[in-house]
C-alpha cells in the first residue's frame, strides 16, 4: 500500500493494493479498527458536507490516519452507505468523493514538473486519462485561441506541463457529460471537428469528476453483505442514520434576502448576472445554496431569469437538489470552494462559518430587519399560483 493508493482508492491499483494484502474487512471491523472510524467520517462528511477529506486535515501531510487507515477506509465507507438504503445516499457519497479526489488532482496538477517527477504520491493528467482508457480518446488541441480555453485551473497559466485545451471524442463526452450542466455543454454549442469536441483543461478536469463518480457508484449498493458484517457495522449505520434525519429535518432560513448573502454567492450571482457562463462547480455551488435557503425550483428560475443560467438547467438540478427521498445537498464548504477558487475568504468569514448555508444563517439572525425576495414578487404578482 502506498499514498497515492490512499489517495485515489478508487484506482485500479489501489483495489489490486487492497487484494494483495490479504486484509480481513469484517475482521477490521470486528477489532473497530482506525478504517472503520475513517470509513464512518468519511461517510457522515460525504452526506453533510460533500466531501470525505478527514476533519483531521489534507492526506498525507496533516492526516490523523496512516496510508492503510486511509486506504481501507474506502471500501468500508462504500459498505457503510450500502447499508444505509439508500439511492440519494449513495449519490451523494459518489459525488463527494469525486470532488474531494478532483481537489487532490488539481493540487497535483499544480505541483512543479520537478517535484511530480520525483514524487509517488501525486498523480499526472496522462494517468488520469489512462486510469479511464481515455490516453486515445483525449488529446492536446495546440490549435485553439485563447479565446476558447477558458477555464484554465488558477496557477496554470498556460505555460506548465498541461496544455490549455484539448479535444475529446465525442462518445466519451456526451458520456461524460449531464444535462444540468447547462447549455454551454450542449454538442449544438461546441467546436466540433474530426468527431472531437473542444474542451477547455478545466472542462476536461469536470468531465474526468463524473467519470470518478461513476466509478465510486459502480456496483452500489451491495446486495449481499452477509449478516455478521451489517450486524458489526449497525452502530456506525445507526448513526449515520440519526445525522441524515436530524440534518433532513433541520429548518432552513426560509428567507430570501439577497443583501444578506455570503460573499461567494453575491459574486457568482453577479458574475451570471453580466452573462458569463458558470463553471460546472460554480453553478452546483450556487443552486445548492439557493434550495439550501428554502427557495423552490420555480423560485429559483425566477430568480435567475436575468443571467447566464438556462432555465431547463437550473430546474433539472435544483430537482434533483432537492430530491425527496434522501436528505438535501448541503452547499459545499467554504474550503471546498475555495480549492476551485469560488471563495476568497472575504471578510475573513472562515471564522464565522465554515460553509455559505451556516454564514447566511448567521447573518440573517443578527439582522435588525430582513426585506425577503419573495415578497416583492407577490406584490408585483409575478409570485407561484
């Protein structure tokens, strides 16, 4: 087992890592041994927070948990949600590890050629590519104006070891790709030549997230754990349990006071505002926000009728947001929003929230009086029937 099998589980390698070892999980469990308090973190952060990074700090530098802790930890965390029954749970946990496993491979990405070269822990785009037998269908696009390589991840600039745009099959995008991400994303609005799609790096980057996700999702849940396992297991399920009905059934705001949004959403409201288009993370970021706060589909369409976001696009994933079977997206974290350069610690707000949900909350609270959105659209008569 080494960190870079700890830190992308999800590698074939790292399932070879695990099969070699010769490892026990039901004899791991029955010791409680640190996977298992690993795996049941990582599973409650998934769910509540959309990520499975530990609370302890970043792996492997800052972690409480060793390289086989970590490692195992994975395919525990994929029985603990197989127990928990539940779709929205196990789409949830899929995202949440994606993102968390796209923050660690943009810090890679961002390492100096140098240091990669040297280092075990940190992985490349190549490998990426090939982790997913997509080194054929994905390939440097040396042509493209800078006009059309937006998106470039911060630090790049164009100048490191990965190129600024690229060109990808058109099968393995429309696979790679979901309607919610919007209509920049639509074949009719790319450049497409040679039966390949031109894609910004940061685009790619947001395709290989849902080809992780697929991944993570594959084969879930499991239908045949054997009993002693799940009876093992059942206090850690048991309280995972609890965490999902308390957070289901926690109030939201119920206000939409737009002056009183945190820094991050104002700046992506406003950047809709002036037609640019939304990344992929932005768009997520905001329309879990927005249904966080209690604002319906329909509200939020509204809402942002005068921007960048499609309406098909914002109702298909404020929907799914807001799916009723399993308990809400959670918006992610201000750290996790600042890993794709969203947040910027304004204000220095890190201190009085660690996610944009909990700060508006907060400043709603302290607010004298609070003028809601809602009602300026009932009294204009432009409200929901």
């Amino acid at each position: 087992m080494d960190a870079l099998d700890a830190k992308y589980p999800f590698f074939a390698s790292a399932r070879e890592a695990v099969a070699s070892a010769g490892v026990s999980l039901p004899d791991l469990v029955a010791a409680d041994a640190p996977a298992v308090e690993r795996a049941r973190e990582r599973v409650e952060r998934a769910l509540l927070e959309g990520t499975v990074a530990s609370e302890s700090g970043g792996f492997p530098g800052e972690s409480a948990y060793d390289v086989q802790a970590e490692l195992l930890s994975y395919p525990i965390a994929r029985i603990l949600v197989s127990l928990l029954d539940s779709d929205p749970a196990i789409e949830k946990y899929a995202a949440a590890e994606a993102a968390t496993a796209m923050e660690r491979v943009r810090r890679d990405l961002e390492a100096d050629d140098e240091l990669r070269s040297v280092s075990s822990a940190t992985v490349a785009l190549d490998d990426l590519l090939a982790e997913f037998d997509l080194a054929d269908a994905v390939r440097p696009d040396a042509t493209a104006p800078a006009g059309a390589r937006g998106g470039v991840a911060a630090g790049t600039g164009g100048t490191g070891r990965d190129p600024d745009g690229y060109r990808i099959d058109v099968g393995p995008y429309l696979r790679l790709t979901a309607p919610e991400w919007g209509d920049s994303w639509r074949l009719v609005n790319r450049v497409l030549a040679d039966g390949a799609v031109r894609v910004s790096r940061e685009e790619l980057l947001a395709a290989l997230e849902a080809a992780v996700e697929a991944r993570v999702a594959e084969g879930l849940p499991f239908e045949d754990l054997g009993e002693s396992l799940a009876e093992a297991l059942e206090p850690r399920v048991a309280d995972l349990r609890r965490l999902l009905s308390e957070r289901t059934y926690t109030e939201p705001p119920d206000v939409v006071a737009p002056a009183l949004f945190p820094p991050c959403m104002t700046n992506l409201i406003e950047k809709a505002e002036r037609d640019v288009t939304l990344s992929a993370a932005e768009s997520f970021a905001l329309m879990a926000f927005l249904v966080g706060i209690g604002m319906t589909p329909d509200e939020v369409v509204a809402f942002c009728a005068d921007t960048s976001l499609d309406a098909e696009g914002i109702r298909y994933q404020t929907e799914f947001l807001t799916d009723d079977r399993g308990t809400q997206y959670p918006p992610p974290t201000c750290e996790t929003l600042a890993n794709y350069g969203i947040c910027h610690n304004e204000d220095d707000h890190m201190q009085v929230a660690a996610d944009p949900l909990s700060y508006y909350e907060k400043r709603v609270a302290a607010a004298d009086e609070v003028t809601d959105w809602r009602d300026g659209r009932e009294a204009d008569g432009t409200g929901e029937a």
